[in-house]
C-alpha cells in the first residue's frame, strides 16, 4: 500500500519487499566474502552491516529525488534505514561496553546477525497472535494467518511488535552465550544500552508511516496526521500526541540510566541488573503511554500489551529486589 508522508512523496507502509530482501541478501554475501570493495574494516559483519546502511540511504534518497526505486527493483522507505542504523547504533555501543568491561567485542558483531533474525521472527509472531483493533476490524486476524501460512510470512507487508522482537533477540542471545560457553546475564547487561538506543531510533520510523500516534490533542507539539492515517471514529481529528517520540525520549533516558548505572554502581550491581532494570525502565513508561494510544492490541477486551508492561514492571522490580536480598543475607551469614 503506497501512503503519502509528510512530504508529499510516495511511501510504503512497509520499510522491505521481497525484492528488497533478495538484494540486501546480495549485498551481505558480496561483502562478507570480499566481492565488494574493503571498507578496510576487520570485522567482516559491520562491514557488511555499513555495506547495507548505505544501499539503504542511497535508496531512500534516490526515491526522494526522483521518486521512483533504483532500476525499478529497490524499495527501500527511511523506514528501512532507520531499522539498520537503529541495530549499528545498537551494536557499537555493546561494543565500547564490551571493551569496558574487558570483554572481546568481536563477539556483538558476531552474534548480530542471529539477534536480528530471531528478533524478526519474534516481532513478526507477536504480531500474529496479537493483532491490533484496526486489523481486527478489517478482517486480519490470528485466524486470518494461521489460515494464510503466505500472508503470515510476509513481513515485507508489515506488522511487527517490539516485545517479540525482544524476546526473540533475547533467545538468540542466550543460545549463542550457550554455544560459546559465556555469561547470558553479563552480555545481556552490555547489548540492554544499546536495545534502549536501536528502541529510540526506529520509533521515528513510525513518524514518516504516520502511525503509533495517540489521542487527540491540541498541545503545541501535537502532529497532524492525515486522513487516510486516521481510525474511523477520529476522521474529524487533525492533531494527535506523538505518542512514538514520547517512547522515543522514554527509550533515550532509559539508555541514558543503564549507562550511569553501570559506571557509577559496578561494584554493587550483579550480573543481569542492567537488563532487568531496563525492562523495569521500559515496561513503567510504556504502561503509562499505552493509555494515550488508540489503535491497541485487544485480548478478551482489554489492552493485552499494556497488561504485559505491567506485569513485566511488576516481576522484574521483584526479581532485581529478591536477587540483592538474597545476596545481602549470604554476605552477612558467610
């Protein structure tokens, strides 16, 4: 579906297609075996991971020049580049955290590709059993794609969420620290900074698709959304809250905590704490926004992802809580 943005040129709602999917493949095999010009950079994954950053700017640009894809093929949105610089974002700053704590940091470019993977699997089956209202509505249901194995498949025509895209990338994670014989908890303590950055740059994706916005309102910094972005029952309201800055700014100070934590608290915190106070950090702010949004994902009428942060906050706070009791008890009888 091709959708205006605000800029009056052509954008799909989707950031990949399936000819997208075929050339950035190409691209990564090319660079990854030297077929491409060297970036004189080691790492053979952040060198293909820039490889791909830039195809995706060209694209982009090139769509906003000429308005039309490189050779009719590539059509590739901002959105897509967004996502790519969002996950480089992500793994340089695992690598100086890594390299902080006097850890190899070859490992994040190593485990990247299988994180991403796994959390677009992830993201793309939270969607599936947890469709929003509107897809309700228009007939995209869990059953809808279960009965359609095809349409399930195909990301390149979007729905994806967050917590999936975290769990997955979470298990990627934690069989690859298996497989290498390293600690789950203390690699997970390094990437949570980095996932709170990747969250912050891929919302502003949501700004040029027009989505994610909530309620109605007529503060200064309210956005329009256009007509055809608007849900039926707010087809008169122009202005709206740009609910995916304000989880932007929320993902940007949870980054900001994790990093301050961990140099200023080293010594008292365990093996896992970053982590588990970033999704403590996450899971508070985003509780409270979902009551600003409007297009909500509904179980047995109520907001499921909202009941999820909640128990997320509640669990995590519990866990951090109980592990440094625990700890405080041992210390003291040992």
């Amino acid at each position: 579906m091709n959708l205006p943005i605000r800029e009056g040129i052509s954008l799909n709602l989707t950031f990949l297609q399936l000819s997208d999917v075929f050339v950035i493949l190409l691209v990564l095999i090319l660079s990854f075996f030297n077929i491409l010009p060297s970036l004189k950079i080691k790492n053979k994954w952040l060198q293909a991971g820039l490889y791909i950053l830039i195809l995706l700017t060209l694209a982009a640009l090139a769509r906003l020049l000429f308005k039309t894809s490189p050779l009719g093929i590539l059509n590739i949105r901002w959105y897509g580049v967004l996502i790519m610089g969002g996950a480089l974002a992500a793994a340089w700053l695992s690598t100086v955290e890594a390299k902080r704590r006097g850890l190899n940091p070859e490992e994040i470019w190593e485990i990247l590709p299988w994180v991403l993977v796994a959390g677009i699997i992830g993201s793309r089956l939270w969607h599936i059993f947890l469709p929003p209202a509107s897809h309700i509505a228009a007939g995209i249901t869990t059953q809808y794609y279960l009965t359609h194995p095809l349409d399930a498949i195909a990301i390149w025509r979007g729905g994806v969420g967050i917590p999936g895209a975290v769990i997955g990338g979470l298990i990627a994670l934690w069989i690859y620290t298996r497989v290498k014989h390293l600690k789950f908890a203390q690699w997970a303590d390094i990437v949570a900074p980095g996932l709170a950055l990747a969250q912050a740059i891929g919302r502003w994706g949501n700004f040029l698709n027009q989505e994610i916005y909530g309620a109605p309102t007529n503060l200064p910094w309210a956005i329009k959304i256009d007509p055809q972005f608007r849900l039926k029952e707010f087809m008169n309201q122009e202005t709206y809250h740009p609910l995916f800055a304000y989880e932007s700014l929320w993902n940007l100070a949870n980054m900001t905590l994790l990093l301050w934590l961990g140099r200023k608290y080293k010594e008292w915190l365990i093996d896992g704490d970053l982590f588990l106070i970033y999704m403590i950090f996450y899971a508070f702010g985003r509780f409270f926004l979902e009551f600003l949004r409007l297009d909500t994902a509904p179980v047995a009428g109520f907001n499921f992802n909202q009941g999820f942060m909640g128990v997320l906050f509640l669990t995590s706070g519990a866990f951090l809580i109980a592990r440094h009791v625990i700890r405080n008890r041992k210390t003291k009888t040992g």
